[in-house]
C-alpha cells in the first residue's frame, strides 16, 4: 500500500485523537515489550471505519462459501456439541454492531472465528495480532502418578524458563516489585474468583481455537514442550501467552511450595511485541495494518509477475496451523533436554533416540512443514539406524506438531506400513462445489492451466476408481455431487485422492519396518491437520495405539484438527486471480488491511465411515495419561513413562 494512502489514513485519525497530548502509538515505539494497557492505548487509537468493516466482512463472507464444515456447524455432532454456531448470523451481527474503534470490530471477528475451534479457518488481522501478551506464571496439569486426577499449578520450571525471556522482560517486574519467581511451582486455588478448572474451560472455549475437542483446548491453555523450528522449546500455553492483549493482569489465589499458606495475587501481563517495527501510529498502520503486496494473491499467469523471477508460493498442498505464540518461542531450560544421543536423521525436524531399554526407538516429530525432502531422509535415516540397533518398537511422539505438508503425513505413513499397502496411502478428500469454485475449475481447464499453476487444476488429483492422475482437462466439479449436512444441501466436487506418492524422494520399504503392532504414538492432543490426517491414517488401517496426555479430567480425543488442505486468504485470492475470476460478482474483494481469511478447502473422508469427515469422527485415545511433575517438561521421561503403558 502506498504510503500517501497511510498519510490520507492516519492524519485526519491522528487529528480526530483530539486532547491526547501523545500519540499512543509513539510512546511504546522501539521497545521489544511493553504493559498491555499502554498497547490496547495505541491499538485502539485507530477508529472505527465503515468501508473497512464493509470489505472485511465481504471478503470473509464469500471465503466461507469456500469452507467445507460450514454447515457442520449447524448442528455439531457429539462430542463437539461446543462448535455449534449459525456462522452467516454472526456475520450479520458483526455488520450490525456498534464498534467504537477499529480493533474492536477486528476483535470480534477475530474472536468470533477463534470459536469455530478450527485452526484452518481463522480470521488473522495483522494489525492486532502484532502483540503477545506474556505472564510469568505459565500453568500446567499435574496428576501424582501419571494417571490420577491431575491439578493446577504454577509451573514448576517457570524460573528457568521465564529467564531464558531475559532482562528486557524481567527487568519490568523488578521494576514495579512484583517477584514472580516465589509463585513456581504454586498450586493454584482459584483464578479471577472460579474454580481454576473453570477458567481454564473458559479460556478453552473462547481464546484457545483450533481444535474441534474441548479436551484437546484444555490443554492448548497449559504450557508445554514442542519443537520450534527445529530446537527444543517450551509453549508458553493460552493462560500465559495468548494473543492480544486482551487483559492487563489476572488474579489467582495460590499457595506456594515454600510457605503452605494460600494468598492472592494480581500478575501483570507484559506483552511482547511481534510486529513490524514503527516509530507513530502512522508507520503503526503504514507497517502493520495496511493491506502489503502480499496480502491478496496473485495472478500466477502473470507474464510481469513471472518475468521478474517470481515463482507461485508452493505447489504443494499443506494443512496446518498458525500458532501466533510461536513469534515469541523462547527454548525449553536445557536441563529438561534428554540426555540420551540423538540418533541419525535428527539434524532437522526430528529429534530420534533410542531409549535406554535398547528396544525403544523414539522419533519426536515435531512438524511436517519444514523441509520437504529433509524429512524423507531423515525418516530412511532414523529407522535405518534403529534398525540396525536391535529397535524392535516404534514411539511416535506428536506433541504440539502444527503439521505441514499433506504428503508428508502420506509418506511418514507410507514408509511405515511399507510399499506392499493395497490402498491410497491418503484419504479420500473432496471441495466444497459452490458456484465460484466451478466456474474457477471451468476456467483453469480453459486456460489450460496445470497443477504448476493452481490447487484447483485437476492433475492435482487421482481418480479414486482406479488411482490415476485427473487429466488436466477433466471437470471434476461438473457434474457436482449431491452432500447434504444437517438439513441443507451442500453439492461438493467428485471425490479423489492426492498424488503423494509423485513427491517421494526416497524409497520406501517393501515390508513395514516394525511389526505395525509395535508403533504407537504420543501425544497431547495438539496435532494439527497434517498431524491428525497422519494420526487417523495409522489409527485407522492399523488400530495404532495413541497415547494422549492431558486434557484435565474430561473427555479428549486423540486428534486434534484434521480438516484437509488449508488455503491462505493470499492463496484463495491466487486461485481466482488466476483463474480470471477476481471481477466475478462471487469473488471476495482485495482486502485493503493486511490479514488472513483462511478456511479449510477440502475434507478427508473416513476410511471407516465413507459419509464421516475424520474431523467429525469421535474417537477417544486408547491409552489416556496425565502430565507429573517429572514428565510434563521432560520429554525423555515422558517417553519412558508412556512407553511403559502403550507397549
Ligand atoms: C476509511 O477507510 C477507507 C479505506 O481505506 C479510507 O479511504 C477512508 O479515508 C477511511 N475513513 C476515515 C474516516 O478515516
Ligand atoms: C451489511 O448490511 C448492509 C445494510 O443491510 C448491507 O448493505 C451490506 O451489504 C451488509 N454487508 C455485508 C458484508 O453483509
Ligand atoms: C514431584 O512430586 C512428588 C510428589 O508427588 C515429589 O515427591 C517430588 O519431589 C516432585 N519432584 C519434583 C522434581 O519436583
Ligand atoms: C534486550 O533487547 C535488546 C534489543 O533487542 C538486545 O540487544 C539485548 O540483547 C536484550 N537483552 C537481553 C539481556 O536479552
Ligand atoms: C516458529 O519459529 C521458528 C523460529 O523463529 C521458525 O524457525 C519456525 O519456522 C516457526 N514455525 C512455524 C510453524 O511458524
Ligand atoms: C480411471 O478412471 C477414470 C474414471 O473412473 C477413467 O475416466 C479413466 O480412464 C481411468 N484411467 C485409467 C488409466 O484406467
Ligand atoms: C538421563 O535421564 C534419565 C531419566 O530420563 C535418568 O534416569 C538417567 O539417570 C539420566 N542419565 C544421566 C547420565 O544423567
């Protein structure tokens, strides 16, 4: 966006700011944190604007005709009763609603598509997502022996993890004589006046998302181990590291380790910044708010486009999250690391281990989104070596993976079962076939366009009557197939399969490499679309046996999202643009803010119920577990305790 546009913008806002002596914005310019109540000063500044509303909710209303739950969310079957909601009244609510500021009707739509608890359709506004409020008092599940009622605590490391923030963070509790440190490890009696169950059910249901299960939320609220990139790290979890800056301090009522004697406590938020630098409000706007070359899509056929040595973003399909709270992922203290030797194949994504009992291979995946063929031979390379060192079991660790690449969850399966499968080694997945997404499949067999150019292009899939590629000029939308959901008739494309097995860049084995008996995977129920595609595949051809941590008391599932292929507003918007579409009356407008409609594209289809969505399908771990203070931050302790219960 043009930088006098900015100037237009923010200039008569700054005026209309009428006795504030400073500009709000300013006065938290520079810093890497800054108090929540001077932020929401500076993100409120910005008022209420009309033709933004307007072409925000235009676009997000007509990126829904593309959402393949919508009518899911009718009606939700059990156990997700909670994802219930009439989305297309919410949007009309929004446009009828009183908004003092700008960030309030953004808050509400952010938040209102936060509770669809889907992770691939979630409303992004750049603007407002550019803070993380932090707390130094990270909570977590405990249970005495793994498998008793767990309760709440202050996380016990939160000293050692809280530090690795660094004085830029510390320095302000000092500041203001707020010694957190005495608080780790604090059981928690109440937080802002309820049970402390309660609130984290309440955050579960409004701030956490993502997941379709309560059970799975519950645990989004803890603090947990991941892998960021591809280190160690520790989330900060949804109570203590939750997007925006919603509040400025919450009240609990604990009683540390050290005194036994209950006391109640305000903790003030200090929020990180994770934005784009500023110096006012407006290069606020100008860097963080305004729409960017990226914002809405582009048409792939483009000759200048092409010329200038731009290529399309990817070609490959993906399904997974965006945890904003990654922004600021701090490591996980390294006395918590294992302290076995990594295995081969560990220098990227995976960390691999064989257990000290000399059987137990262990494979921590923490993503499929990294580098795509990296993780092929990484995964030859890990079992290789297990192989070779007498690993006669296989435990795969999902906690917190956000997913990735749709084929790689394929391979990863794939490689397991070996290449004997008399089946597609995916899922049976189709689109949602609304007017605009015919015509844009029409178009692109028109234009002669590939799966080099577009998602929408039918030699991005195989038949599944006989598994082969979709001849680029075949209509899979025409005829559209009947769907009805809850009551209202939903026309869907023909169903496919991906075409995974193209992208393989290593071998996969004849036979499984372990008895398929002999794999079974943990988790915390935090698997993201790739992640529970991946999950489903072995449950459901091989009954693999998944652990699931957490999740407090109720019930959890042992998958979290598993909708299909996620688009990106940006590559939505490429999809039509490309497809000659964008002045199609169906077709969202161009956002002018920078951010993110995204929306789940396709669905998978149960191999067990053809009529299921596996998003839909309810299935509860065979092995549940809780969190100890020993394993909750200790995955090399966590493994050996799940290891002694799934095998
Ligand atoms: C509202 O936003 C539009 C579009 O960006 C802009 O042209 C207009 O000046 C804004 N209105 C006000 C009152 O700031
Ligand atoms: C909002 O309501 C107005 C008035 O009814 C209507 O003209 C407009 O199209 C609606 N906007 C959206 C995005 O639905
Ligand atoms: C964990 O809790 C048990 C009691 O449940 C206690 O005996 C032990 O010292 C604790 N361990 C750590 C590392 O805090
Ligand atoms: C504080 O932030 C500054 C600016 O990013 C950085 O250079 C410095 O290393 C940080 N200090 C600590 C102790 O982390
Ligand atoms: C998370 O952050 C790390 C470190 O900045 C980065 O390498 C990684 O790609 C991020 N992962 C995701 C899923 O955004
Ligand atoms: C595969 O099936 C499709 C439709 O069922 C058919 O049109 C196509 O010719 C078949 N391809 C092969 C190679 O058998
Ligand atoms: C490594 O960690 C395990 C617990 O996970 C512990 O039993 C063992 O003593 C540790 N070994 C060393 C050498 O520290």
């Amino acid at each position: 966006m043009s930088a006098s546009w900015t100037a237009l913008l923010a200039l008569p806002l700054l005026a209309a700011a009428a006795p504030v002596a400073e500009d709000p914005c300013a006065a938290i310019a520079g810093q890497l944190y800054a108090p929540p109540a001077d932020v929401q000063a500076c993100l409120k500044s910005f008022p209420f604007n009309e033709t933004l509303r307007q072409n925000v909710l235009t676009n997000v209303a007509r990126v829904f005709d593309f959402f393949t739950f919508e009518n899911y969310y009718l009606d939700s079957p059990p156990p997700f009763e909670e994802d219930t909601v009439d989305i297309r009244a919410e949007l009309d609510r929004m446009n009828t609603t009183d908004y003092e500021t700008d960030y309030d009707f953004n808050w509400d739509l952010f938040l209102f598509a936060t509770q669809l608890n889907d992770g691939h359709t979630r409303w992004y506004p750049d603007c407002y997502t550019s803070y993380q409020n932090l707390l130094p008092t990270p909570i977590v599940a405990l249970s005495a022996d793994g498998e008793s009622d767990p309760e709440i605590y202050v996380s016990p490391d939160s000293v050692e993890f809280i530090s690795l923030l660094g004085s830029n963070y510390t320095s302000y509790y000092d500041s203001i004589g707020f010694d957190w440190k005495r608080l780790a490890g604090a059981k928690v009696t109440s937080i802002e006046d309820q049970d402390p169950w309660d609130y984290v059910d309440y955050l579960a249901s409004t701030i956490s998302g993502n997941y379709l299960d309560h059970g799975v939320r519950v645990n989004s609220v803890f603090t947990s181990y991941r892998i960021s990139g591809i280190d160690y790290s520790q989330r900060f979890g949804d109570f203590a590291g939750p997007t925006g800056v919603a509040l400025t301090s919450v009240k609990m009522s604990v009683i540390p380790a050290n005194t036994g004697v209950e006391e109640t406590v305000d903790v003030p938020y200090y929020s990180s910044f994770v934005g784009n630098a500023f110096t006012d409000s407006a290069s606020f706007w100008a860097n963080n708010c305004a729409a960017t070359d990226a914002t809405n899509g582009q048409d792939y056929k483009d000759a200048s486009f092409k010329a200038a040595g731009n290529m399309r973003k990817s070609h490959m399909a993906k399904g997974e999250i965006v945890d904003k709270s990654n922004s600021t992922a701090v490591g996980l203290p390294e006395k918590y690391y294992p302290n076995l030797t990594l295995a081969d194949g560990s220098t990227g994504i995976f960390k691999n281990y064989i257990l000290e009992d000399g059987i137990t291979g262990v494979m921590y995946v923490g993503s499929f989104s990294n580098d795509f063929i990296q993780f092929q031979r990484d995964t030859a390379a890990a079992v290789k070596q297990f192989k070779s060192a007498g690993v006669t079991r296989l435990l795969i660790d999902l906690t917190n993976n956000g997913g990735g690449y749709v084929c790689l969850g394929q391979f990863l399966h794939n490689y397991l079962a070996g290449a004997g499968i008399s089946y597609n080694p995916g899922f049976v997945s189709s689109m949602r076939a609304g007017e605009l997404a015919q015509k844009i499949v029409a178009n692109d067999i028109k234009l002669g366009l590939t799966s080099s150019d577009t998602f929408y292009a039918p030699d991005n899939w195989a038949f599944i009557s006989n598994d082969t590629v979709m001849p680029s000029t075949y209509d899979y939308m025409d005829p559209t197939e009947p769907l009805v959901i809850n009551g209202v008739e939903d026309p869907t494309s023909q169903r496919f399969y991906d075409t995974c097995a193209s992208s393989y860049y290593v071998d996969i084995p004849a036979e499984p490499p372990f008895a398929l008996d002999q794999v079974a995977i943990v988790n915390n129920g935090n698997c993201a679309s790739t992640c529970a595609m991946f999950s489903a595949l072995m449950f459901e051809h091989y009954d693999t046996k998944v652990a699931t941590f957490g999740g407090g008391t109720g019930h959890i599932e042992y998958k979290g999202m598993a909708g299909n292929q996620v688009l990106e507003w940006a590559d939505l918007a490429s999809e039509i643009k490309t497809a000659d579409l964008e002045n199609d009356p169906l077709a969202p407008p161009d956002l002018l803010i920078s951010g993110n409609m995204r929306v789940n594209w396709r669905t998978a289809w149960s191999w067990l119920d053809e009529d299921l969505p596996i998003a839909y399908r309810a299935e509860p771990p065979q092995v549940r577990l809780q969190y100890t203070n020993e394993t909750y931050i200790s995955p090399q302790k966590l493994w050996e305790f799940a290891a002694s219960k799934v095998f």
